[in-house]
C-alpha cells in the first residue's frame, strides 16, 4: 500500500491499542529545539539533570540519534484522573501524589503498545523502528507538536484542543517514508492560569520552566536538601506536582484513559504522612512496587514525606518526624530537624 494509506491503516491500529491520537512528522522537523534546549541548558535550568546535557546533541536533533530514521511516529495516551488534584492539597495530613504515579508505571504499558504497534507496521511494510518513551534523548513535545497532536502550553507541558493535557507520550521512529502532519497551531491565547498557579514560581516565563524551582523536579530528581526556602511552598506534595495541569481550561475536552492500570491505586490517595515516614527501604520497594515511585528510592521518598509532615500544622505527626531525627541520611535527617521546628513555631 501507498504511503497515506499505511498511515492511515497504522492508525486505525493505534486506536485499536488504546492510543487516543498518532500524528507524523520528520526527524529534522525541530531545528529550533537546538537553541532553546542550549539556553535551558546554560541558564542551568536543568538542575543536577545532568543526563539532559551529555546527550543534549542526540536530545537537540531526532536525525542525529538515528540517521536512518525517515519518519517519527507520535502517539498519545490518555490517563485522564477521576478525581480533583488540587482537592488533594486541602488534605494537609495526607500526601498529595502526582496523578501519573498513583497506577502503573506508564513506561512498560506504553512501551509493550509501541512495540506491538511497530511490529505490526514492520509486518505490514518492512523496514526498521526504534521505540522511546520518555527514557532516551528524545524531545517528546516538541515532535508532538511538530506532528499536529496539539502544542506546547506555557507551562511547557503538551496540550491537545481534543485531549486537555493528560496524556502521555510515546515515539516510534521508523525507516519508512510516512506523510507527515502539520504542526499544531497555539491555543493558549492571553490565559495565565497554569503559571499563576505554580507555588514555587517556576516558570520564569510564559513557555519557559525554570526545572530548580518546580516541585516535581524538586521531589523526584533532587538529591540530599531542597532549599529550605522552598520547602513551605512544597505543601503536602510528596512526589509531583499536578497544579499547572490540572487548572488549565482546555481540560474540559480531556478524554478518559482506556488503560484501568492507571487508575488510582487506593493506597496512594491521600496516604497517610505518619505511615508513610516509618518506611524503612523493604517497605518501601514492597509497597510502590510497579509503581513510578520506586526509582527515587526510600530516601528521597521520606525527605519529601518529612517536609509535608512540616507543612502540615498537624501535632500529631511531630512523633513520626521525631522518630528520623537520627537518620543514617544527611537530607532525611535535615528533614526531620526542619518539621520538628516548623511544627514547633506554629504551636508556639
């Protein structure tokens, strides 16, 4: 078959594994990725991401990671929340987990469909892929948007007129020559919701993220001691943060998520802060097996868990905190010494 209607047949295939939309673009489609990924870069935006510099030549040009590739397959997949995110904050005694980590690990589910996807169009057309998301160099948004699934929002993350903004993304990079889409076209208009909702004030500008200062970043890619002049802004968020997603307009054309391995976990909603500080590391790899939580390790798990116990007024976790003054980690130990004052200034 002809080019369109192997694209057209891929997508039918797509939708048939769950994806809620594919779009086609080149590997060179992105030239302005360059520039603006260096600048990210020399601002030292990135934080200890050092990962994002050593292969920031691959992560800057899709034709560099793979010359062979002819063409970038990109898939969305929705996993659109039951619940309010921003109800979660309210709940000061609890720990407020992003969305995305409250189900499955989205890597293997995403994965296991790019690969049934690209062994389908490889049995139909021939040729090579290679299949990415979110663990290689490879600038997921911007290809999105270069493949027509929506644009880059101002809190940077992608945002689709169809799909609201929760979603995840997937690339197949393929030997075969596929018609390409137009980009999406920006549709965020004068509306500043997702940046001033941000607590921390990461983003130095509209379309820009300022990495050292966002509280996913801070929870899940920092090592040892956040600032302490961050920590009260970090509230009861212990792994992520949703507000600049989950405020923004266009959600109200989000999409439910196909995928029940995303839903909600009932342990990880609004789990308890006491509970979760006496995790030692057994516990704490047998409670988040499968679960995106797990990499940072028990650690950093626990330092976040001790700054929202901080943050939480609540007398009744001093006991929890106290328990970790003596620590074998410098951060989690830090942590502890930092709840213990800050409940102690409040009940004064």
């Amino acid at each position: 078959m002809d080019g369109a209607a192997l694209k057209a047949a891929l997508g039918r295939r797509a939708r048939a594994e769950g994806f809620a939309a594919m779009g086609v673009t080149r590997p060179d489609a992105i030239p302005e990725a360059r520039a603006r990924l260096r600048a990210f870069l020399a601002a030292g935006r990135h934080g200890q991401m050092g990962w994002m510099a050593q292969r920031s030549d691959w992560r800057a040009d899709p034709a560099a990671l793979w010359p062979d590739a002819r063409s970038v397959v990109m898939l969305a997949e929705p996993y659109t929340p039951e619940l309010d995110p921003l109800e979660l904050l309210e709940r000061r005694e609890a720990g407020a987990i992003s969305v995305y980590a409250m189900g499955r690990d989205y890597h293997d589910l995403v994965k296991k469909r790019l690969k049934r996807l690209g062994r389908w169009l490889i049995a139909e057309a021939g040729g090579e892929i290679k299949v990415f998301v979110d663990t290689a160099p490879v600038m997921e948004k911007p290809l999105a948007a270069a493949a027509g699934l929506g644009w880059q929002g101002k809190h940077t993350n992608l945002l689709s007129r169809d799909l609201g903004n929760w979603f995840f993304l997937g690339a197949i990079f393929t030997t075969l020559d596929l018609p390409a889409d137009q980009p999406g076209a920006e549709h965020c208009g004068s509306c500043t919701a997702c940046l001033d909702i941000c607590p921390t004030r990461a983003f130095p500008a509209p379309f820009e993220l300022d990495a050292r200062r966002c509280i996913s970043y801070l929870t899940i890619e920092h090592r040892g001691a956040v600032d302490p002049e961050l920590r009260p802004m970090m509230g009861n968020r212990i792994y992520g943060c949703d507000d600049c997603l989950a405020i923004c307009p266009w959600n109200k054309f989000a999409r439910a998520g196909a995928e029940a391995r995303y839903a909600a976990r009932p342990d990880l909603v609004a789990p308890d802060l006491a509970e979760l500080a006496a995790l030692d590391d057994a516990a704490f790899r047998a409670r988040f097996s499968g679960s995106p939580i797990k990499r940072i390790g028990r650690d950093r798990f626990v330092r976040n868990v001790l700054y929202a116990i901080g943050n939480s007024g609540s007398a009744r976790l001093a006991g929890a905190a106290r328990a970790l003054l003596d620590d074998p980690d410098p951060a989690v130990a830090d942590a502890a010494r930092w709840a213990l004052d800050r409940l102690g200034r409040r009940e004064s």
